[in-house]
C-alpha cells in the first residue's frame, strides 16, 4: 500500500530542501540525456473549460520515477475553488510498486517553476538588474519574485496585473519580501523600466511587444504551456542574442519558441536547453547588452527532483 | 484532499457492480466517439525489465474523469512481489478536483479486462462451445474463465501453461468455478478441442498457430499490449471473416492487429469495433461456422467506466 502525504506535511519537509540546487540538476540530468521523459499527456475540457497535464518519467539508475498530475480549471474562482490542481505519484523504478502519494494540490509543481526561475536568473540574468519586472500577479507571480530574492541583487520590483483589486492583493501579499514594489496596468511600463522580466500569465495575445524591449533585457516566460498560449511577441525572439528553452522537445509543441519558429523568426538551430547552460555546453549570457530570452513550458524532470527531494525528507523524519 | 480507498474495500465494492454492463456500455461510447481517450502513456524500463502504462480520459458530460497507472515488472516474482502493480486516480470534470483515490494494487485492472472478455463472448462466441481454450495459466487466465462462467454456456475447459507447476496451481484455484479442467503443455491441443480460445500471456512469439485452428473458432487475444508481444500467428487474422478490436487507433501502434497489418494479411478497413458490434452498427458472429479473432489491448474507457462504479459504491455506503 502506498502511504499517502498530505499539503502540510509536505509544506514543512520543502524547509529542508535547497530546491534551486535540485532543479539545477535536473536540468543537467535532462539536457544530458540521463532522463527519460516520454511526451506530455494532456486532456482538455470545454465546459467548464480546464485542463489537465500529466508529466512523468524517470533519471536512469535512480531509486523513484514519478508521475505528476497537473490540473488548471479558470472558473473554479467562480466556485470558491483553487484554479490549480494536482499530485504526485512516487514509484520504485526496482519494482513498479507505489512508494508515496504527494496530494500536494498543485504546491510543489509551483514551487518547481519557480525554482526555475531562479535557476535561469543564475545563467542569464544581467549582472546589474536595475528593476524586476513581473507580468501578471497571480501565484506565480508572487513565487517567482520570492525564489529571485537570493539569486537577483536587486530591491525594485514592478508588477504589472489585470486590474487594481489584484495588483493590490500583490502588493499586501508581498510586503515580507522586502521588495519595493510598484504597480501598473501598463505592460509596456514594465518593458521600458525593468531589464528582467519574467511573464506569469495564460495570455493568448502578447503583453511585451518588440518596440518596448530594451537591450539588455532578460526575459522569462513561464505562462504558455499549450499552444494557444503566447506571452511575447515572437519577433523579440528573432533578435535575442540567446533564445533558451527548458526542453527542446516539448518546444516543438507548444510555448512562445513554437509561436517564433512557426512566424519563421527562428529556427531550431537558434535554440540553447537550459541544462546545457547549466553544465558548460552552451553559453549563457556574456555581457550586460545581450538580449535573452527563455522559454519554459514545465519538464518532467522538476518534478522528479521536487517529488523525490520531498520523499527523502519524509523518509529520514519516519525512520 | 482526495480520499484514498484501499484494496479491501475496493474489491468488496465489486459485488454490488454489474462489471459486464458497466464495460459493455463504456465500448459503446468509446465506439460512438463519447469518450476523449488520449494515446496511452508509457515507461519503459531496462534494469530490472518493466513498464509503466497510464491509460486516461473521461465520457462527455459526466462526473468523472479518470487517469489509471498500471505497472508490469515480471522479476518481481523474485523479490516475492506482485509482477503487477497500479492505481486509478478520480478526478471531477467539472473542477478538475481528485475526489479519490483507488489504490487497487491493479485489480480493477485485472477485473476490466476479464469482463471484456465476457463482453466480447457476448457478441462473437460460438452459439455452441465445445470446450474453452486459455492459453495461460497467470492471473488474467484464471479470471478469464470465472467471466465467462455467465456467459458461455460450457462446462469444458482445457488450459496451457508454461510448466506443469502453474497448471497445478491454475486446477487448484478454479475448483470454485466447477468446470472440468484439462491441462496441456502443448497450446495446439487447445486449437484442436476447442471453439473459443483466450490467449492471456506476454509471449513474443505466436502460441496459436494457423494451421491449427478449427473453423468456427472465436480467438479473444489479451496478452499483447506491447509492440513486441505476439500471441496469434498473423495468419489467422487473415483468414478470419470477423477481426475485431477494443481501439482502432491503439491497434496502430500495439498488438495483434498491429503485426497483422505490418505483415499485410489485413488492412484497416477489414476491423471492426468492438463498441460497434456492441451498438449493432457492425455485425457480430452471424454462424457458428465463422473464424472471429478480436485483439484487446485495454481501453482507458474501461477504466473510466469501473472506476466510476466503484467510487460509486463507496460514497452511497459513505451517505
């Protein structure tokens, strides 16, 4: 029988883990080849509409593969309920059988993006940031501010949102990270000012146009994960100096680099994993002027790192 | 938080299932294009050898949708394990929220695919069976025969296995059933005694062969879920005048009907549904002198439609 952890335990054991440090190593094990991941299993629903994302597999040799179920359901707010969903599944890769059940409501597939982008800011953010811009003030917004706290020096933070009453919930959400924080319902405000950038949102139609984009500029975009979604003008892609991506494979398929190759801005020749940054194989940024842009769509390979980093802190607490 | 349900409860829920009708009605939406059933997910591992299947979907306008995880790892045996393992998860359609979790050990696994059998007897058995023919003598050869026990109106019984070991132990646990069970080392004695043959093995090469077989045999091909399993010369698929399958578009990449077709004794438009037979849209056995062959590689409608019953059960005992 698989034991079955619930949110806060799984909250606390997350005070143990250095998750930068895991997802770093993720990234390597997958841009090395050392993991298994098959294709992302997707199902879609109209009415109401919501999806539901299944990424899974395993890094050779090791003790657990994972299976991750991720659910988003935009009209669940309607209902009182959490727009996001899901688990995590734990099985030995020895003998099949299920070793944990991480009913973590969707928590630690958040955590792991964000760690991300922590892990990208490491790569490509420039050495002076003069201000974080952050599109979109929802969860993963707020997130990945906090995980840019160690690894960006850099006090000013402006967010763009939808509307007032979001952006002031921002604002109230994050005053215990010591951000200075401003507001704007303007995403080209954030363009003009910020020299990073990460994007956060479901957008279907590009909040950062080309024209705004300073050079120098680092840009995160974390918010497409299914081909209708489309964050960043594809043409800012087409005069990057470095065009990253969390798996190659999944950008063939959906995210901003699948939007720029299809408008012909790019090329897959273009393109640079993020875990060939991390290991030496590709550059990362060189100086303060580049462009950079990267585009993450979410790797199985996070939630392996995450899962199995949160099992082992459960374990060494039962024995 | 989603409920997890363990094994016991589970199994004492099926007595109060029509397992049959359950999965019978889930072909016909399957086959009437009700059902959104995604590609099979899978995991293949090397070291020790096994593979992780995760089949999923949902029936439009339902409750549920529902994601099943079935694990094969056949030197478990070694380590005094169960070779197969498994959970379903249940999820709402309308939220996206899990409501439970099955933790069934992979025994609704087992169940669905032994009522398919007597779903498919149903419709293609002979109106007089001599003898029933298993070839196999593992868990889903056992449960084969105890499905058909309703169905098939046949005392006869005569079953292969791979050593005289199993087949003792397969006589010993079907004295419940009451039919009078033969053995056999060799599987061409079962295709000359019987009319209704149920292969159920992970063999990669043909058990049954075409020169073997009766005319006025039903074949109902289990093992093969796997590109390179194969328990049913491709011969015998050509000469059939029925060729039937749960999934047309599963039997593009796996099964019977997927070597059969590679060695070009069949083409697709020689396949029929199993759902469409079910609905009287495609013709089932019509006499008693026809070759029916259907190949079943498990549908996550299946899952869906078992799931749902059992959860079913456990929240009317819960209110």
């Amino acid at each position: 029988m698989s034991e079955l952890i619930g949110y806060e335990e799984i909250k606390a054991s997350l005070d143990k883990i250095d998750v930068v440090s895991e997802i770093e190593q993720g990234f390597a094990a997958h841009s090395q080849g050392r993991a298994v991941i098959p294709p992302v299993g997707e199902l879609v629903f109209e009415d109401p509409p919501g999806e539901t994302h299944i990424k899974y597999g395993y890094i050779k040799g090791e003790e657990y593969y994972v299976i991750k179920i991720g659910c988003g359901f935009y009209e669940n707010q309607k209902l009182g309920l959490s727009t996001r969903q899901g688990m995590m599944l734990v099985f030995e890769q020895k003998s099949g059988h299920p070793a944990f059940i991480l009913d973590d409501q969707g928590l630690l597939t958040d955590v792991r993006t964000a760690a991300a982008g922590a892990v990208v800011a490491k790569y490509l953010a420039p050495k002076k940031v003069h201000r974080i811009g952050i599109i979109g003030a929802g969860c993963q917004g707020r997130m990945q501010a906090e995980y840019l706290r160690g690894i960006v020096d850099c006090d000013e933070l402006i967010v763009w949102g939808l509307n007032r009453e979001e952006l002031d919930d921002y604002v109230d959400n994050m005053q215990h990270t010591g951000y200075h924080i401003a507001t704007t319902l303007d995403a080209a405000e954030v363009a003009a000012s910020c020299n990073f950038i990460v994007t956060a949102t479901p957008s279907k139609t590009p909040l950062l146009k080309a024209g705004d984009i300073r050079r120098g500029t680092h840009i995160s975009a974390f918010g497409s994960d299914t081909p209708p979604k489309n964050e960043v003008e594809s043409a800012i892609l087409g005069k990057a100096d470095i065009v990253a991506v969390d798996s190659l494979e999944q950008s063939q398929l959906r995210g901003e680099i699948y939007h720029a190759r299809k408008a012909g801005y790019i090329t897959d020749d273009d393109i640079v994993e993020l875990g060939d940054i991390v290991t030496g194989k590709a550059r990362g940024r060189s100086s303060d002027d580049q462009l950079t842009v990267i585009d993450l769509t979410g790797v199985a390979v996070q939630d392996i790192q995450i899962a199995k980093a949160v099992c082992k802190v459960i374990s060494s607490g039962q024995s």
